[in-house]
C-alpha cells in the first residue's frame, strides 16, 4: 500500500486479489472507532456549540440593524 503526499492511496492488485478482491472493486475504509448513532432530528444538536454571549451579541446586533434592513428590503421590492 502506497500513500501519495495528496492523500491519495494505491494498492497493489495482486495485494487485493490475495484477499479475494476483484480490480475495479469498491473499497472504503473502515476504522475502529464508534460511530454516533443516527439522528432522527436535528433539533438542538448545535446547542452547544455557541456561546450564549455570542448569541446575546448576534441577537442585538440584529435588533440594531432592523430598520436598516426593512428599508433595504422596502427599497427593492417596492
């Protein structure tokens, strides 16, 4: 097995055949770690990724450009 400086990687067919791997077969790599189970909602899983500060900031920034953006948007569409 062969691993370029791009990433890219490259294994002998002979390698592969002796394991019963057929040339232009599909090959993904699998690691040991265990994976997250499946989320069936999206809900609340960015919840802790932001400060509340942050979000306190954002959210007064939003207030303060309100009418900025209400013009803005008045101006265009009107």
């Amino acid at each position: 097995m062969v691993v370029d400086a791009d990433g890219a990687l490259h294994v002998l067919a002979s390698e592969l055949a002796r394991h019963g791997v057929r040339a232009g077969s599909h090959l993904r790599i699998v690691t040991d770690t265990a994976h997250a189970p499946a989320r069936r909602s999206v809900r609340g899983a960015f919840a802790a990724t932001a400060a509340a500060r942050d979000i306190e900031d954002l959210l007064a920034a939003l207030d303060d450009a309100r009418s900025e953006r209400i013009a803005d948007v008045e101006q265009r569409w009107a």
